[in-house]
C-alpha cells in the first residue's frame, strides 16, 4: 500500500486484537467448575462467559465446536500401535481416536 493511504477496517480490526492482553486467574476448582459449567450451559466458550459475567462485549461471530489435544511424536507412536497403524498415519489415527470419543460419550 502506499502511504496515506488509509488501511482496511478488517486490518484495523487485526491490530486491535493483536494489541488484547490475555488474563489468567487462579481461582479455586469450585469457581472455575462453575464458570466452565455455566458457559457450557450457554454454548459458549469459558472467556465469553467470564466477559458476559464483567459486562463486556462478547464477539457474535460463530466459533466451530471444537475440542482439542495436544498430541507429541510419542503420542502418535503409542496410538499407532494401540490401533495398528503405522505412526505417519496420522489422519487415520485421528478418525479412530474419534472414533474413541463417540464410542466414550455412547457408553454414557
């Protein structure tokens, strides 16, 4: 872009976020367990419920449901073996450990 030119609302928006400070708080498990337990209630992700409780704006925009887990190399060589794949698999070995999931929560 050449200079003087104003920069777009979607960058201005980017450096805005760029420039947010993330919080932790170190709260009792019967707080957080309450906290993560209302947002769940609501479908909404634990920070979007801690910004509901302050009174803060909350973003409208439609977050994928998602949960995840970090996974190392060793990882991926455990759940090879457990699901007799080879380790480089590593799609296949996320469609069973999908699978495992699907088959945890039916077992409820």
């Amino acid at each position: 872009m050449s200079k003087g030119k104003p920069l777009p609302e979607k960058w201005l928006n980017n450096q805005k976020a760029a420039k947010a400070t993330q919080v932790a708080f170190d709260i009792d498990e019967k707080f957080q367990y309450s906290i993560r337990k209302a947002a769940l209630d609501r479908g909404v992700s634990p920070s979007d419920q801690i910004r509901t409780i302050l009174g803060l704006s909350v973003s409208k925009r439609p977050k994928r449901p998602r949960l995840t887990v970090s996974l190392s190399g060793d990882d991926y060589i455990l759940l090879a073996q457990k699901y007799g794949l080879d380790s480089d698999a590593q799609l296949e070995i996320k469609k069973r450990v999908l699978d495992d999931l699907v088959h945890f929560v039916d077992k409820k």
